[in-house]
C-alpha cells in the first residue's frame, strides 16, 4: 500500500494524475474528490488505448467541467463510474485502480509498487 495524497489536497471535482510502478504493475492514475469520497480509474482510455489527458495532468473540460474527457479524439466519462457518454467509446468504461480512501488519505493498494515520474513501460490495466 502506497499513499498517494490526502483528500485535502484535492478541491471537490478536481481530477489528479499518479503513476505507479514496480513488480508487473505499471499504471498511471487518475483520482477524482467527489465531495468526501474518490473516484480512482486508471489513466487509460477505453477507445484505442491512448492516455486521458493529452496536456499532462488536465483531466476536465472547460465545455463539460463535470465529466472526464479524453484529449485524443474527444470522448467524456462520468466521473460516478467512468462510463463513456460521448464520444468513440460511448457505453464503455474506464478501467477501475486499486485506490481506496483510508481516512483522508488516498491509498493504492497494491504492495511494491512506488509512486513515479513518469512509467517506463506498457500500461497494465489489471491488478
Ligand atoms: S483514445 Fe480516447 S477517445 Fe480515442
């Protein structure tokens, strides 16, 4: 288990990146304060594999600041359970993280994995 950050650090509504990585896990992270609760989903969309946010760490919309959207080709997810409503891969999901909310921290579950820079190989969608 790794602390990410707490809910504090977040405004209600604000999306945040995190990449982990270590053993066979290699994940980058995208962690959504919906008042006093998370959403967490992994930085990866469902449409052909590409990373939400196309300028680093910007996960949101100005046009629809309530739902996640994917820079490559304009797709938005609802942030409740990372459906796509819009967009190339409507009626399907962002893939769910490993994250829990511990008090007022956010955790990632998964044991030997550290938080990093950058991730240096291929995304894994699965724990
Ligand atoms: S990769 Fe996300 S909409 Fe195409």
């Amino acid at each position: 288990m790794i602390e990410l950050c707490r809910l504090t650090d977040l405004c209600d509504g604000e999306a945040k990146g995190f990449s982990v990585e270590g053993g066979t896990v290699s994940q980058r992270l995208v962690i959504i304060r919906i008042g006093s609760d998370i959403r967490a989903y992994i930085n990866l969309c469902p449409h052909i594999g590409s990373r939400l946010d196309g300028e680093v760490g910007r996960f949101m919309n100005k046009g629809k600041p309530e739902l996640l959207f994917c820079n490559s080709h304009a797709a938005y997810f609802r942030v409740e359970d990372g459906m796509c409503i819009d967009g190339p891969c409507e009626g399907q999901k962002l893939y769910p993280a490993a994250v829990i909310l511990d008090g007022d921290k956010i955790v990632y579950t998964r044991s030997g994995v550290k938080v990093v820079d950058e991730i240096s190989r291929v995304v894994s969608t699965t724990d």
